[in-house]
C-alpha cells in the first residue's frame, strides 16, 4: 500500500474515532483494487455502517485511487 494512501487512511480512523470507533485493514488487493476492512468499536454493527464504508470511507480513499473498492468484512 503507497503511503499516500496509508497516511489517507490513518486519517479517516482519526475520524472514526472520533465517533467511538475505529477500522482495521483486513485484506488489500492491489491487483483487483479491494481494500477490505472491519470496522470496529462504535461503527461495528451501526445502522449507518454501509453509509460510513461507502459514503465515507470509500469515498475518501478514492481521492487517492480512483478506482479503490472498499469492502466491509463482519
């Protein structure tokens, strides 16, 4: 993973904290551009979660690389 995309994603769990909650990196395929993630804490089995991975996360990364696909793994 390039570090533009780390520092990106050290970013979002600030804000994820900020909310009581936190995210992991499960998987990272390079190759098909997945990024697979659990979300932890207060986010883990939230109602929004799907929004917060899609709307959120995803979203942000993709300022990164474009093409990123973000999974979140239960």
């Amino acid at each position: 993973m390039n570090k533009k995309l780390n520092d990106k994603i050290e970013e979002i769990r600030g804000v994820l904290k900020m909310d009581g909650g936190d995210m992991e990196i499960v998987k990272y395929d390079e190759k098909k551009n997945i990024l697979q993630i659990k979300l932890l804490g207060m986010c883990q089995g939230c109602p929004m979660a799907e929004i917060t991975v899609k709307g959120f996360i995803e979203k942000e990364l993709q300022k990164i690389e474009s093409k990123l696909i973000v999974e979140n793994i239960k």
